[in-house]
C-alpha cells in the first residue's frame, strides 16, 4: 500500500504540468528528455448475455445477464530517469464486477526497469508483460480494435502468471526494419495434483519459460518503449504500418497427468506467425483501414482445453463450456486469428466510427467441431481512443458429450457496449 500511495502522489505531483501540452508530465529537465509521466485509465461495460446451460448466481438459475461493470482500471507511471535508464510501473486491476465488489484487487501489475545500451539492444528486468510469439502478447489494451483482447493469446493467463504478467529480464531493440524481443520469465508456483487421463498444470518446480517474436516493418515503425506501446489494436490511420512477425513460446515440464498411475510431464510448446496492416486511406476525409491475420500452434499436452469467459460473475453451468459466457477459448491445437476494421470519413463531425470484425478459428484436438467466435463491432471516437465508446456483440458455441465427442450443440449471444477514458 505504501508504494501505491507513493505512486499515487507522484501523479498528483505531476498534474501541476498541464502547461506542457496537456499532458500529467514532469520534466526533470529542461529539454523534457528525462521526465516523470502518468495516465489514468478505465474501460466501464454495460453487458446483456445470454447464459450457457445451468448457470447461477448465488445458486438461483440465470438465463440471460445484464450488467454494469468495470473491465479495467489502470494507473500508469513512466519515468525516463536518464537518456539511458527507463522505469515503468502499471497499478490497477481487471473486472470490478457484482461478483468481485467487495475485493477487488488494485495492485501492482507491471514494475520494471531498463536500459538502453543502443537503439539496437535494451535490457528489462522486473514484471511485465514482455513475451514473445505474436502481436498480442505484447499488446496495448487501451488501443484495441474490437472491444477486447483476443484473449486466446495469453494462453496461462491467471494460471502460472498475474495477468499475463510474471517476473522475468528480457532483451529488445530495433535493427534498422527488425523489431525483436526475447524474453526470459519465472512462472508462478501453480499447479494441481495430477489425475488419471486430465492434461493440468503441473505441481512441480516451475521451469523458465523462454519466449521471442521479431517483426519486419515494412513501411513506419512501431514504438517499443514499453511492453504495451507496440501492440496497437488500430491507430485509425495516424501512421502506415505492414508488419510481418514470427514467434515462439516453451517451458518445460509445464503439464502433466496421471498414466497407468504414473505422473507424466508435458512441455509447453508454441509458435506464430501474423501479419498487421495498418494505413489511412484517405487522408484528407480521414479513412483508414486495420487488418490482422495470425497462425497460432499451441500445445500444453494431449487434449488440453480450457473454458474462459471475459469478466464472467456466474457459477455452476451444465455443458462443457462452464457458466456464464465461458467458451473453450485456449488449449493444444491450432488457432487462426483474423480482424479487420475501416475508419469511416469524418467530415465535419465531432466523431469517427469504425466497423470491425473480428474471428478466432481453433481446431482444438479436445474437439470434435471447430470452435468459431465472431465479435461485430462499432468504435466511436470522440477524441482517438483517450475517449470512445463501442458497441460490440459476440457469439460464441456452446458444446456438449454427443456420444462420447465434444460436439456444438447451440450458439449463444453477449452484448457489450464500452466507455473507455484516459486522461494523459
């Protein structure tokens, strides 16, 4: 708590800087090349959806939800100390809903430090979210394109890390076109008692996870200042970005299961490869157009699967798929990601609308069918993303035992409509 109200100050401290540019700065010097910054940033939804079979709140069945809840809430820290010497800290937390009011965790999300020997090579140490394998495991959730996160890709997410953060050092830098990361993490001590013929995480001591992902850019480059400046969701044609990137993603001994009453382990075993576009169209009406496409093998062990649901606040639930809006959205098999969005002109209006689609495609070799979500969206921009508002639907499977195979047996619907606002 003591660092949390000391940071908090910080940004306080740093409000008394809105001569320069509007922005919650502190220059340390006169140039502004070392400075102490800070944002403050939350996601609010309102949510209607429909329920997957046998779902309950507090034990009474719940066909459908409507709620109001706050996604996230951030409070950022950058502090370029020297023209060498960089630290970041994130505080805040994820899904303050009616199921976690009480004890909602605001805490320490990332706390880093690093340093910049040249363009072409920095040093990290800390927790963060610096990993590699694709796009998203570096991702900015404050500038996403669809209302969130293609979730699929923090594949331990809240296992053996905190939200897709963990404690690591890694290494990063842009050479000429390249842009690399490769990282080096200490999982957190999770895991659960093997059982006969169930791929789970391990009880075990944890192994290093090693992870990397470099990136040709073809046209404009990308910042790498922080693990969440790089991977913008659109930037609605403020820049002209073709990027084509590779990565992987192994830890050892990661699962396991029960074998004719012998524990056998498992390695966590990932590539990617994806492609990103981004580009105004027209600048003077102000069109753009955003689209992604990755290839994703991952395997965690023989049929691993698991069901997750975004900002969830059900239990029970009779089908495969769990409560609440939980899918099997993550496990060994092979996973095609595609979004595109276009940014309509503007014109004369205080505001710019975005269309967006977005599908994961997972032939997951638990599953009989292919597991197929599709999100439809609307951005509204009424100051870039520091103020927009988005509308959003998903539609996910739900599957049941069909004779002994993992079979769809119905689709259901979740409705969001978002308000995010940064202050900067």
């Amino acid at each position: 708590m003591k660092v949390i109200r000391l940071l908090f100050i910080l940004t306080l401290l740093s409000n008394f800087s809105y001569g320069q540019s509007n922005k919650l700065k502190l220059n340390l010097d006169e140039a502004g090349k070392t400075y102490i910054k800070a944002s403050l940033r939350m996601q609010l939804w309102a949510r209607y959806f429909d329920t997957n079979p046998g779902t309950t709140i507090n034990n009474e069945i719940a066909n459908n939800v409507f709620d109001i809840s706050m996604r996230r809430l951030r409070m950022d820290i950058s502090a370029q100390l020297s023209p060498k010497l960089y630290v970041y800290a994130a505080l805040g937390g994820n899904n303050l809903n009616t199921k976690t009011e009480k004890d909602f965790q605001f805490g320490v999300l990332d706390l880093y430090a690093e340093y910049e020997f040249a363009k072409e090579f920095e040093l990290g140490i800390g927790k963060s979210g610096w990993e590699g394998l694709n796009r998203w495991n570096v991702r900015s959730s404050k500038s996403l394109m669809a209302l969130d996160a293609p979730l699929f890709s923090l594949l331990t997410v809240n296992k053996n890390d905190d939200i897709a953060r963990s404690l690591g050092i890694w290494a990063k830098g842009q050479i000429h076109k390249f842009d690399y990361i490769l990282s080096l993490k200490d999982p957190i001590q999770f895991g659960v008692d093997a059982t006969e013929g169930k791929v789970d995480y391990a009880l075990n001591k944890p192994r290093k996870r090693i992870s990397g992902y470099v990136k040709y850019e073809f046209l404009d480059n990308e910042s790498n200042k922080s693990a969440y400046s790089g991977g913008t969701g659109t930037y609605i044609g403020t820049k002209n970005i073709l990027n084509l990137g590779a990565g992987f993603m192994n830890q050892p001994k990661m699962t396991s299961q029960l074998v004719n009453g012998e524990e056998k382990y498992y390695d966590f075993k990932n590539w990617a490869v994806d492609v990103f576009y981004d580009a105004p169209l027209d600048k003077e009406k102000g069109t753009a157009i955003t689209t992604y496409l990755g290839y994703n093998h991952n395997d965690f062990g023989p049929n691993y699967i698991r069901n997750v649901g975004a900002n969830d606040i059900t239990s029970g639930g009779t089908s495969f798929n769990g409560s609440g809006n939980d899918f099997p959205m993550m496990g060994t098999g092979n996973t095609t990601f595609f979004q595109l969005g276009y940014a309509l002109a503007k014109g004369k209006k205080s505001y710019q609308l975005q269309p967006n689609i977005a599908v994961q495609y997972s032939d997951f070799d638990a599953l009989h069918d292919a597991m197929i979500v599709y999100d439809l969206g609307i951005n509204c921009f009424f100051r870039g993303h520091d103020n927009k508002l988005t509308l959003s639907y998903q539609n996910r499977p739900v599957y049941q035992n069909i004779n002994n195979q993992l079979k769809v047996d119905e689709r259901k619907g979740m409705a969001v409509l978002q308000y995010q606002i940064i202050i900067n």
